[in-house]
C-alpha cells in the first residue's frame, strides 16, 4: 500500500476521532511514536496526517509537543453525526455480510476441493462447533483456536 493511501488512513481515523468528539478540544493526540505502532506506519506518515489535519484546522502542531486538537466539537452535533456515521457502518458491513453470503458458497467448495483429510478433520471440528441459529456461520471459520 503506497504513503498516500496510508497517511489518509491515519487522517480519517483521527479527524473522525476528534469531528466526534473523542478527542475533546484541548486535550493531545497520542503521540507520533504512540500513532506509529497504532497504525503500523513510518512517523513520516503520521506526520503527514498531522499536517493535514493542521492544514483543516483540526489539530495544531508545535516542535516536540503532541498535537492539540483545536477542533470545537458540540455534542449535539457530534451525537448526530456519530448516529448517522454509526448507521452507515452498519450498512456497509451488513452489504459485506450479505456478499459473504453469495460468494462464500463457492469459495467453500474451491477450498473443500484442496482439503486433504487434516483440514477436513479440522472443518468439521469447527462445523460442530457451530451454533445453528448464526445468521452469519462464515465468521465462524475465522475464528479457528
């Protein structure tokens, strides 16, 4: 994945953070190190986020010091747009979900296809675990012990 792609990450992770409210105004941001290790990135990276998020007047930046958010968030507006943000995310992963459902189908069969008789052993360790009232048993599978 290429900087810019990275950075961006970081950037909408944080401005929403502080747009709703979790960063309060006047309190830090963790710092550079601290965000490195959060988003696995080169503080190059970070710094970038941090520069934009300066450059929308999220943040301000100072030599040595961790960021400050000097976003002004008002609850109520943060609450409504953290629902509809919410929302939203639900959606998108409920639209994953009901994908799962129509490709997941024949990824299984490819899979089943290249088993030999330990990984069907082990299949059918987790099928037993299943409960039959999962809406969605493919989230099963990834959580192999």
């Amino acid at each position: 994945m290429d900087e810019l792609n990275l950075y961006n990450m970081a950037y909408k992770h944080l401005f929403n953070c502080i747009h709703f409210g979790l960063y309060p105004t006047g309190s830090s941001l963790p710092t550079v190190s601290e965000l490195c290790k959060t988003f696995n990135v080169s503080s190059c990276t970070i710094h970038n986020a941090l520069k934009l998020l300066q450059e929308d007047h999220y943040v301000s930046l100072s030599q040595g010091r961790s960021a400050i958010v000097t976003y002004n968030a008002k609850e109520e507006v943060c609450r409504t747009e953290y629902m509809a943000y919410s929302y939203a995310t639900k959606d998108a992963l409920l639209d994953l979900c009901d994908t799962m459902l129509v490709i997941w189908p024949e990824v299984m069969l490819q899979g089943l296809k290249l088993c030999g008789d330990d990984d069907l052993k082990t299949l059918t360790e987790i099928y037993n675990r299943m409960s039959p009232y999962n809406e969605y048993p493919f989230f099963e599978f990834f959580f192999i012990s």
